[in-house]
C-alpha cells in the first residue's frame, strides 16, 4: 500500500499535475461591484470592472482604480488564483463636499476565479493619503 501511494505521489510530480498557466477562462471583462473600506470610514459599494488578459502564468489586469478605471496590474498565478505586490499609486480622486482629494496606492492584490469559470473575486489592498487620511484601504471586487 505505502509504495503504491508513493509511486502515485512521485508520478503527480514528475508530470507535473498541471501546466503552471492560468486558467485561460480568467480573461475577459468582469463586470460586478466593488466596495472600497478605508479604515475609519463607512464602506462605500458602487458598480465596477475589471478587465483581464492572459499570458501563461501572468494576468494583465487593468481597470483596477476607482473611480475611473485608470492603473493596471501584472498578477502572477496558475489555475485558478493569481497574485501581485508591489506599488502603484491611483489618480487622485476629488471628493464631493470638500476641496481635497484622496490618493489610493496599491501595496498587494490577488484574484480566485470560481470552478466553473463564472465569477472573479478580487481584492486589493494598500494606503490612501490626502483630506487629511494617511491610512489603509481595502477593495473588494466580486464579478461576472
């Protein structure tokens, strides 16, 4: 039993279970909703995009800052998950009522895409500074 179970591990391994690419079913535009916590203040939702080209292991994901859409990503991954760190400062962003504006950078992101191929979730982190923020953020994206 124990050298059929190793012959079985060591032959996974030597084909490599996978081909180490993202799944292909990753790329396209993903349309959904986003919701943006900055620490401190009341999560805001609103509808968004993402849109993600495949090339092997790496997802070229643009669309990833709010509100417009500006900024882009190279995750790295395979399957169904990829992954990015690094740094990549938003356009400001004006905020209504006040004569300030907030700045998001990026600092880390990863996207899951469902079994069936359906749903991307994605999640960023990072800082926001400006209107007298210096804090953290996250955005979560959830789309279809």
């Amino acid at each position: 039993m124990e050298r059929t179970l190793a012959i079985l591990l060591f032959t996974g391994l030597a084909c490599g279970g996978s081909s180490g690419g993202l799944n292909p079913a990753f790329a396209k535009t993903w349309v959904g909703t986003s919701t943006a916590t900055i620490t401190g203040l009341q999560p805001f939702t609103s509808a968004g995009q993402l849109t993600v080209a495949v090339n092997g292991d790496t997802a070229h994901v643009t669309g990833v800052c709010p509100p417009d859409g500006a900024g882009a990503i190279d995750a790295k991954g395979s399957g169904n998950s990829a992954s990015w760190s690094g740094s990549m400062a938003c356009p400001p962003i004006p905020q209504t009522g006040v004569n300030c504006s907030i700045t998001p950078t990026f600092t880390a992101a990863t996207m899951t895409l469902s079994a069936d191929g359906h749903t991307l979730n994605a999640s960023g982190t990072g800082t926001v500074t400006g209107c007298n923020l210096n804090t953290t953020f996250t955005l979560a994206f959830q789309g279809t």
